[in-house]
C-alpha cells in the first residue's frame, strides 16, 4: 500500500538546515541547485537527510520552488 504524500515534508524543507558539508546549517530550500546536483551524482545519504535533499532537488530541477515560497508565508515557523 503506497503511503499518501505528508505536507510536513514541505514544512521541514523550510525549517530545517542541512546538518553536514558545504552548506551545513542551511535550511534545505536555500541549498543551490547545483549543490543538490553534485549530491545527486554522488548517491544522496540515507534516512530523512537524503530524502528531504532528493525532495528538494526534484522541486528545483522541475521549477516547483513557488510551493515553497507559499507555505513559507503561510505557515512561517
């Protein structure tokens, strides 16, 4: 049975910061594209990091970052 997407996934992307590398400390939506495509190459970590590093590298690659932008206003943690 596949899950259904969780909205939190897009909370965490904006209040949460990136906990190793390069950009550590950066919230994920702030990490560059062109970061996010080096990790891409390498194989992205296990567990949430990974997953919320690929999420974010799949709504930048394919132009989404506007969804960001209104649940960031919207929710503003």
């Amino acid at each position: 049975m596949q899950e259904g997407f969780n909205p939190q996934i897009l909370k965490d992307l904006i209040n949460t910061s990136i906990p190793f590398g390069k950009y550590k400390g950066t919230a994920y939506y702030r990490i560059p594209v062109n970061y996010l495509e080096w990790l891409n190459r390498q194989g992205f970590p296990p567990g949430k990091t990974g997953m919320l590093l690929s999420t974010i590298y799949e709504i930048k690659l394919n132009g989404l970052e506007f969804l960001l932008k209104e649940i960031k206003e919207k929710y503003n943690d």
